[in-house]
C-alpha cells in the first residue's frame, strides 16, 4: 500500500498530510509489540486508514482544506479517529477536501484539487473527494469522511468505492469541525459493503462527548458478511424496494437512468418486489438544505476569529485583527456561504428563509416516513451524473448546488444511506463509474449492509 500511495500521489493529490513511511510503520510495530505480549488484536489491526481533513488528529495537522487553519494540529483525537486506532487502524494521512466541506469537488480546497483515478481530467467528488479517491486508487484500505449533504455519497458515486452515510447520532461529531450540526456525519468509504460496514461498526455507538450522539445499541451486522455463494438463490426474497420517481426524471443522465433501471431488475432477480415511488416534496429538498446549512455554518464558523484557532494577521485594533485574519484565512466559496448565511438569519428575513426551511424540512422528513412504511428500503442514484471535468463547474455554483439533489434530502431527514457502484457510463480511459443510493430507516444501518453486501 505505502509503495503504491507514493506512486500515485503525486498524480492524484488524495493527502494533505502524509506522514513519513516510518511514522507510519511504527504505528504498524505496536501492533507487533501487541501480538507479543499476547493481547488480543483488534478488528482494524493492520488496516491502513485514510481521515479526511476537517476531523483532527492528535499527531497530524488538521486543517479542514482551509488557509485559517494552516498548520494547525488539534490537541486531540476525535473520537472515531480515537476508536480506529484502538481497534488497531493505521492513520495513514490526511485527506483532500472543500474548505470545510462547502463543495462537491474538491476544487474549493485551498491547498490542492484532487482528480478521479479513473480519468485524472475529472473531479472525484466532494467535499470528501480525497478520501473517496484514496481508497479507489487503493492508496489504503478504508477512509473516514464526512457527509453533510451528500459529501460521502457523491464521491464515492464518481470515484467507484462504497460510502456510507450513517443516520444521524450514530457517529460521534467530537472532533468533527462542524459545518453544519444539525446535518453533519462522519462517514466511511471502502471498496466492498463489508469493509465499509467494519469502518462503520468500529467507529459507531454514544460517545459523551457528543451530546447529540445516540444511545442506542450498534447491533452486530458483521455476521452478515458471509460469502454470498452460501446464500440461497433469492436471498432477499419479500424485501420491498422502492424507486423513487422523482430521481430519475428531466436533468438525470441518460446513462445513469439505464444503470439505475438496470439496478432495479437485479433487485427483482434477488427477490425483491421493485415499485416505483413518489416522494412530492424531493425538489424542495435542495432550497432548503442550501438556507439551513448556509445559516448553520455561519454562525459554527464565527469561532474562526484568528485568536482561539490558526492564523492570525497582526492588527492594532481587535476589531481588524478579526477582519484581517478572516478575509486572509477563508477563500471565496466559504465568504459566499457566511453572508448567504447571515443574510438569511437576519432579524428582518428569519421567518422568510430559515423558518420556511425548517418546515420544508418537516415535510421532507414526514414522506421519508411515509415511503419509508410502504417499503423497506428507498433506491435512487447518488448523483445526476458522473464524474465531470476539473473546472466544468467552478465557475457555476448553482450548477454544482444543483448537482447535490439526489443527497442532500437523506441529511434533512437525518436517515442512514449507502452508496455503491451499479454500472458505467462513457467516459475516460475505461468508463465512468455510477452509484446506486439505498436509504433506509433510522438506525438500520444493518439492512442497509446485509442489502448492499448481497446486492453487489
Ligand atoms: N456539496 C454540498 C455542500 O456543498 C454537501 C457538502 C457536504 O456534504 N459536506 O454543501
């Protein structure tokens, strides 16, 4: 893996921080000195572990892509970080995102744009496109992300790799610099069902530390990654899947559609009814995400005031010494969405922009339920399309808004979903990869691993 990442590298740019071969073979030893002393190893012993950025590490900086934070390693692990590497992990490095996540590229890291390797003209997705594009070019095994609106999901969609979204709660935030609170989660990506759902039940489960972390029980799916030839003909015999309508409409590629209809008869093949569903109120989900998670990052965004984190410009007066280091740390896309944000939470358009969202929000989550009762799980694609080509979009943002409509709604409703690869369109050296989106209920996560594993 090492010889590999250090090959690919400089083609790809996945990392920001990439730790010598030693530091990372030293953490590899421990576990030799564990095996010695003959304590028991644990799940992720010896698997190489790529974090994205915007979560901290104690021994590496952590800088969420961002100028504001350039050089700054955090006191501490977060907490899945923590887990990871109790259970043995190995941190392999730090990877490529959208300043704090605001982006679908990568294109808006302040450092570096990472590309697709499966053609290095195109995107790999964002705002996790590092992470996703490491584990596709196996520059390690499994990755830690972080999915707001679909930062997890789309990546994986453009970069071939599964990703996971889990519900809300499921993954402790500690340590996740927050962009917005009420739709961030931490999220895996793997290259089959199974390694994702290891990630996942290693870093799942209430935390203290995390007010906003569930109390409720990770329940044992690994026994469900059997070899899928020990499976019976139809293993998914009774499940009912539910296509949802409005996902694979006007502005959906071609391409995509056909993988998606194509998905849904191997659903059929394996058992399941298949019946189309419409969930009216998915194009309201777009708006609404964009209002809230512009107000939330607003003000989660305020501590960023060059005196408690990062860079600071030299100043006489307080008020410029927060200016200065403000206007010099953040790039353009995170200034955008501050005022976006700020102009929406101001006294005089509150009940205009947020209040409305809020209760759009409502909505959506209510047909979540409601589709949700009528069938075990919702399918859809991950993204309109596949990977696009560096630059087609950066000077568009309401095209690349736009392109978050098949993710952004699962955040506003808080529900757990899992990506994975169901076929290519033309493109590249060898075809572009296109995601199938499963959403699930609340906390099962299980049915969506046990699906998915058997799915692929
Ligand atoms: N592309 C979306 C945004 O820019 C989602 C990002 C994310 O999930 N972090 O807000």
């Amino acid at each position: 893996y090492l010889t590999r990442l250090r090959l690919s590298e400089p083609q790809l740019r996945s990392f920001l921080h990439l730790p010598d071969d030693d530091a990372v073979l030293a953490q590899a030893r421990h576990l030799d000195a564990k095996i010695s002393a003959g304590e028991e190893l644990g799940p992720l012993a010896g698997v190489l572990v790529a974090v994205k950025d915007n979560i901290c590490t104690a021994d590496m900086p952590s800088t969420a892509g961002s100028r504001i934070l350039e050089g700054y390693r955090p006191p501490f692990d977060a907490t899945a970080v923590k887990r990871v590497k109790e259970l043995g992990g190995i941190v392999v490095g730090k990877t490529n995102l959208d300043e704090f996540g605001m982006g679908s590229t990568t294109e808006a890291s302040a450092f570096q744009v990472t590309a697709n390797p499966w053609d290095v003209s195109r995107v790999p997705g964002g705002s996790s496109g590092g992470s996703a594009a490491a584990v596709s070019a196996r520059q390690c095994v499994v990755s830690l992300g972080s999915d707001t609106g679909g930062s997890v999901r789309q990546p994986a969609s453009f970069c071939g790799v599964v990703g996971l979204k889990p519900t809300y709660g499921r993954v402790s935030r500690f340590g996740l610099m927050a962009y917005a609170s009420s739709l961030d989660a931490i999220g895996c990506f793997g290259s089959s069902v199974a390694d994702t759902g290891i990630l996942l039940h290693s870093i799942a489960g209430h935390d203290r530390f995390d007010a906003t972390s569930s109390k409720q029980d990770v329940s044992n799916f690994l026994s469900h990654f059997v070899p899928v030839s020990s499976l019976e003909s139809k293993p998914l015999k009774g499940l009912r899947v539910g296509l949802i309508r409005e996902t694979i409409d006007n502005g959906v590629d071609a391409g995509v559609i056909s993988a998606i209809r194509a998905a849904a008869l191997h659903f059929e093949e394996l058992g399941c009814s298949v019946n189309e569903v419409s969930l009216p109120s998915f194009s309201l989900g777009l708006p609404a995400y964009y209002i809230l998670a512009v107000s939330e990052s607003s003000s989660n965004l305020s501590r960023y005031d060059g005196i408690r984190y990062g860079n600071q410009v030299h100043a006489d007066e307080l008020d410029s010494l927060y200016g200065g280091s403000r206007a010099k740390g953040f790039g353009s896309e995170v200034k955008m969405r501050i005022l976006m944000g700020t102009y929406a939470l101001s006294a005089g358009y509150y009940d205009a922009y947020y209040k409305r969202a809020q209760q759009v929000r409502t909505i959506i989550r209510n047909s979540f339920k409601e589709a949700l009762n009528q069938n075990d799980i919702l399918i859809s694609p991950a993204a309109p399309s596949a990977a696009y080509k560096i630059g087609e979009k950066k000077n568009d943002p309401l095209a690349m808004y736009a392109g978050d409509i098949m993710t952004v709604n699962v955040n506003l409703a808080g529900l757990p979903a899992l990506v994975l690869p169901c076929g290519f369109v033309e493109g590249g050296p060898a075809g572009l990869p296109v995601g199938l989106q499963l959403i699930g209920a609340a906390f099962d996560e299980e049915q969506l691993l046990r699906v998915g594993h058997i799915f692929e």
